[in-house]
C-alpha cells in the first residue's frame, strides 16, 4: 500500500515536471526532442519499476512502419523509451492524465477512428513521414487487450507501408511479474485509468518481454497489399505473444 501510494506520489511530481518542460519550451530543436521524450518515457517506467527486456533481430532503421500489439497505456512508454517514433493513436488517448500530453508531444496524430473518412489523409501523412526516413508506430488490434493472445488486427493503416514501399516492424509485448509469470494486472482493457494505474503501482516488478521482426518493403513481396501485411503482423504476434500464454483464448474481459 505504502509503496503503490509512493509512486504515484513520485508519478504525480513526474508528470508536473514534464507538464513544466513542455511549457517553457525544453528542447524544441528536432535533434533533442526524441532523445528527451526518450528520457521521459524511461523516467516514467523506472518510476513504476518496469524493466524492459528486448529481443531485438534487426538493426535499427529509419522510416519503417511499426506495430505493436496494445496491452496497457504502458505500451507507448516501453515503445518511446527503446523505439523512437511518432504514434498514431485514438484520439481519446489526448485526455490521458499520464501520457496524453507526452505522446501529443511526439507528433502523436490522433484518429476518431469511428470516422472512415479519417483513413485516406492519415495514411497519406503516414506514407509522407515514412518516405522522409520518419518513423510511424500504431497499434493495428485498435483496443487493448488483456495481453494473452492478440485480437484481430485491422489492415487499414498498413496501407501507408504500401504507398511508401516501407518495411514494416511488428513489436511483440508481453508482461510478467516479479515471479516471471504472465499477468494481466497491467492491462487497460475495459479498466479505468486510476484503477489501471493503481493495480500496476501495487506490483512489486513489472518485466515487459519484447521482441520483433521487420518485415521487407512491399514491393519485394509477392502480390503484397495490406491485407498480406496484416497477416503476416498477426501471424508473427500471435506466434510469439500466445507461445508461453496461460490463457491464449481469453483476450477481453469477460462481461458478468
């Protein structure tokens, strides 16, 4: 009790001294801001002791398409700590107390994503950044998960990666206690965010397991269109996240 209390404490002043960064202008030059965003996102993550283990394969690059599969509003720290890139996210995710001014701060560009009028520009401005070497990170499952198996991706914005002939990253994320045990203690589907935040402040240790592939460029594939992209993302996440899942099966809560 002492020590969740205590880091929300120390989470609050983190959040003020960030806010404080943000309004007086802290490292407005390009070259400086990922690298500080970075900081931040770590900062956060060491406040609430997780530790981030990554099995990384392929050599960083530049102007590559990520995805991840969506657990906890953790996924964007663990993501902007290690992967930097800009987000594009549910326009909800504006009003995070946490985290919605730090992603907003990352070029974040936020969808309604109710509006399919919102796709073509999005993946215009996707395929944009990726061709000036930017990179793009989404999460395709559209919604959390309780992180033991992943949802259905949707293919729409893996669209960008075929009008920019980008590679595309898939990020596979799961969570364990200090014991070394999958939990879903993190998971923000269907939770509030303080009551999210609570259960993650009471975990003693918190170990996030990542590991990834990159995908070639399109056109090196055979007849590649979006829909081969997103099979090939889901194949390689549910390969990798369901592989030690106590629970494959059950994605969302269940409804009482």
């Amino acid at each position: 009790m002492i020590r969740a209390l205590w880091r929300i404490v120390r989470l609050l002043m983190w959040l003020l001294r960030t806010a404080f960064q943000f309004k007086n202008g802290a490292n407005r030059l390009p070259e400086h801001q990922q690298q500080h965003l970075r900081d931040i996102a770590a900062q956060g993550l060491a406040i609430l002791n997780v530790k981030v283990d990554i099995a990384a394969t392929s050599p960083p690059q530049q102007g590559v398409l990520m995805v991840a599969n969506h657990v906890s509003w953790l996924d964007i720290l663990a993501i902007m700590a290690h992967f930097p890139a800009s987000f594009i996210a549910a326009k909800e995710l504006k009003n995070w107390l946490i985290v919605g001014k730090i992603i907003a701060s990352a070029d974040t560009v936020f969808i309604d994503r109710s509006n399919r009028k919102d796709i073509e520009p999005i993946n215009a401005a996707i395929a944009q950044a990726l061709q000036q070497g930017k990179n793009v990170c989404f999460f395709p499952e559209a919604r959390t998960s309780l992180g033991n198996g992943v949802l259905p991706l949707k293919a729409a914005l893996f669209q960008a990666a075929i009008n920019a002939n980008a590679p595309v990253q898939v990020l596979a994320l799961r969570y364990y206690d200090e014991q070394n045990q999958r939990t879903s203690q993190v998971t923000f589907s269907d939770t509030p965010f303080f009551v999210s935040l609570w259960r993650i402040a009471r975990l003693p240790e918190i170990h996030l397991k990542i590991n990834e592939i990159t995908l070639p460029p399109p056109q090196t594939l055979p007849e590649c269109d979006r829909f081969v992209l997103k099979d090939k993302a889901q194949d390689y996440l549910r390969e990798v996240v369901c592989a030690d899942s106590p629970n494959p099966d059950l994605l969302i809560k269940e409804k009482p």
